[in-house]
C-alpha cells in the first residue's frame, strides 16, 4: 500500500504557459493570432482611426490648440472657393503632363533595351539611379542647376544660346512648373523603367517568333504582343505616377523654396495651411478632398484602361479544330 509523502508537491491541474505553448495546436494558433489579428490592429489604430478623426475634424474650425466649434461643409466650400487653394489644382495638371510623359518614356526606353542591345545593364542602372538618390538631395541639386547662370544656362551657352535670352527658370511663371515637373520625371523615370523591363521580360519569347514569321516589324512586336502583355503593369504604372503627380510635395518644397512663384501644389497648400496658418480643420477637409480625387482618378483610368485593351489577348488563343 502506497503512501503520499506531503512534503511532496501535488500536481495542480493546471498547465504552466510552455507546456500549454508546447502543444503544435497552441502553437498554430498563436501563429494565426500573430500574422492576423495584430497587423490589422495596428492598421486600424494607426490607418483607419487616424483618417475617421481626420474627416471629423474636417467638419470643425479648429487648430492644434483651439477647437472653435463645429461649422459643417463651410471648410469643404473654402477649399473650391478660395483662390490660394483652388489654383494649387492647376499647378497639379502639369505633373499630371509630366507623369505620362514619364510614362511615354519609361515604356519606350524599356522596350528598345528588351531587344538585343549593347551595354543594356549600364543603361538600366544609369537610368534607375536618380531614383535611389533622396529627394531632398536632388532638391538641392536642382536649385544650383536651374539658377541664373550655373549648370543649365551654362550648358546652353555652349550652344550659342546668349544669357538674355534665357528665362529665369525658377522665377518666370510660365516656365518654371515645367522645370519642377522635369526634375520629377527625371527621378521617377528609372523606376517605371525598371517594371516595365521587368514586365517586358515575362513575355513569352514564342510570340516574338510567331510575329516575326507572320512578317510583324518591331512596331507590330510592340503593339500586338508586348503591349496587351503588360497591360496590368502599365495600368498599375500609370495610375500610381498620375496619383503620385496629385501629391507632389519635394520639388516645389525645396528647389523653389516653399513653393513660390506659383509653384505651391496641392500638398504644399495643405501643408502651410495646418502646420504655418494652423487651420487645422480646413487641412483636414483639404486632405478628404484629395483622397477623393484619388480614387475619382483611379477609377477613371481603371475604365480606361480596360476598354483600351478589352480584346487583349485574344489574337493569341488557339483556334479551335476544324477551323482554319
């Protein structure tokens, strides 16, 4: 007959938190629990209630420190009722330009590289390098290389192009957004670039054979196979440059100092308007009003897109037996 020693400890039942965690089971659901539930905590918390508050304060006159009182679609009026700001909307078409200019060009430099060419690494990381650079940086380098009688003027200059007759590109409005929208699509160029060549390369090589026997030249190769087979990245490509171009903040900010001479764009507007005039409710229906623009484009170029390239893909299919 066995006997209990009480000096001994009794098992209590319960289990301590590494042998419950030891189970594969525990372990699995910790594992759901992780990867699941926390990122989407911490997106609502620093996403989704951060942008509900934000429309809220839309709706009140209010800055950091004052809150004076709710005055409903008055600070939504304001933003297409008040010159300073509703002229930021023009200074957003030319990056629009800009960004399918950066488009055009990214496309063609990444299809001429697809082909046989010499020296193809070097190009794709000579054009792919402004991109690395930060912003600031080239900022700063813009705004020696467009001052009277530096780099640009300088360069042109060599071509017998007098100084007089050259503007002043930082000063003169009616060139001097489209030296801050050239800056842009210098930087960002490399990158469409790089996903189109990218795209350009998950092309199945039989296509081009096929075409070239059917007697296609380049500019067929091009519209017939390269094209409708990266549609989708040339649709991501250009909704994000076009939405990107609505933000523009770096050029204007820092090569024509805080955007003067009207070269303040939206996001610059925004900007003085709750962190230098710390209207605080009105930056925040400016932001609303943004987004909405966003999406409003977004969609637009997704119609777009896809009634420009509804049949792509279907010269490819295989014909079915007994056709010819």
């Amino acid at each position: 007959m066995s006997t209990v020693n009480p000096a001994m400890p009794q098992p209590s039942g319960r289990k301590t938190f590494r042998e419950w965690f030891a189970v594969p089971k525990n372990q699995q659901r910790v594992v759901i629990f992780t990867f699941a539930v926390v990122p989407v905590f911490l997106l609502i918390m620093f996403t989704y209630y951060p942008f509900m508050r934000m429309i809220e304060w839309s709706f009140y006159n209010m800055s950091y420190t004052k809150n004076r009182g709710f005055v409903g679609l008055k600070n939504y009026l304001d933003v297409f009722t008040r010159d300073e700001l509703f002229a930021t909307f023009r200074v957003s078409l030319y990056y629009m330009v800009g960004a399918l200019v950066q488009i055009a060009l990214a496309l063609y430099f990444a299809t001429i590289l697809s082909f046989k060419t010499k020296f193809t690494a070097f190009y794709k990381g000579a054009m792919f390098f402004p991109f690395l650079i930060n912003g600031i940086a080239i900022g700063f380098i813009f705004k020696f290389f467009y001052t009277r009688g530096y780099v640009l003027d300088t360069t042109l200059g060599f071509f017998g192009i007098p100084l007089e007759s050259l503007p002043y590109w930082l000063r003169d409005m009616s060139v001097n957004n489209w030296s801050l929208v050239a800056t842009s699509v210098w930087k960002y160029m490399g990158q469409n670039m790089v996903l189109f060549s990218g795209a350009i390369m998950s092309v199945d090589p039989t296509l081009y054979e096929a075409a070239a026997i059917d007697g296609a030249n380049k500019w067929h190769q091009f519209r017939y196979v390269i094209l409708p087979s990266i549609s989708t990245v040339l649709t991501l490509n250009v909704i994000l440059s076009i939405t990107g171009s609505l933000s523009a903040f770096e050029p204007p900010y820092v090569i024509a100092a805080m955007g003067a001479n009207g070269t303040a764009t939206y996001f610059i507007q925004m900007h003085q308007t709750a962190h230098v005039q710390h209207k605080v409710g009105l930056a925040c229906a400016m932001a609303v009003v943004l987004v909405l623009i966003i999406c409003i484009c977004t969609l637009i170029q997704k119609l777009i897109f896809k009634y420009a390239f509804r049949n792509a893909g279907t010269d490819t299919k295989p014909a079915k037996k007994g056709v010819l």
